[in-house]
C-alpha cells in the first residue's frame, strides 16, 4: 500500500488523467510528491481505467481502493497480560515476569510474546 496523503493522491491522479504527456518528473512537481510516486499512480491511473468523472465521484478511501486494491493484511491487535494483574503476582515471592508469562501464555495463545 502506498502511504500518500489523499489530497496528493487525487491530485497526481487528476493531472495523469488531464495531461497523460507529462513526465513523471513534472507530473510529481506539480502534484508535490516524488517522481517514483508519480509513476506509480500514472500506472495505476492506467491500468484502472480512471476517469475524470468517476475520480471527482469517489471519496479518498475509494479512490485508494480503486487503484491500489485492499490491503493485504490488515492489522491485528494481539491480547495482552492484566497488568494489574501482573503486578500483583509479581509481589509473590520467586516470581519473575517469565514465569507469569509462561502461565499467561497457555492460556492465550494469540498474546503478545517475546522475540528471540
């Protein structure tokens, strides 16, 4: 996904579809954003087909969609410990923060762990 902000997107899309002649050099200096962006919104522009009528209809989010297609994976929230909790048992004494996690984590499988 490319991280643009909508009012440059729609911009650099408007003159690709207006002035297809242009470079991606200008096209990006007239938008305010990078050659590289440039040209891959002008492929995508392309590729999809993009009117002027049908970019002036669509919201940003839309127009994202329309030319870069959902994003693949999209965020998960992993469940983390009862810090409350955690500090509680961690006044027992022995206890350290990997041994109550190694309790934690039996239980929920698709907490958050640590990297090794």
């Amino acid at each position: 996904m490319i991280r643009i902000k909508p009012d440059i997107l729609r911009a650099t899309a408007r003159i690709c579809i207006q002035r297809p002649q242009l470079s991606s050099r200008k096209t990006a200096r007239a938008a305010d954003c990078s050659p590289g962006s440039a040209l891959k919104i002008r492929e995508r522009v392309e590729v999809s087909g993009l009117t002027l009528e049908a970019l002036e209809k669509l919201d940003d989010r839309a127009l994202l969609t329309r030319l870069f297609g959902e994003p693949a994976h999209p965020p998960t929230r992993k469940v983390h410990p009862d810090w409350v909790e955690v500090h509680k048992l961690m006044a027992q004494p022995d206890a350290t923060l990997m041994v109550i996690w190694e309790d934690w984590i039996e239980t929920e499988a698709d907490g958050v762990g640590y990297r090794c």
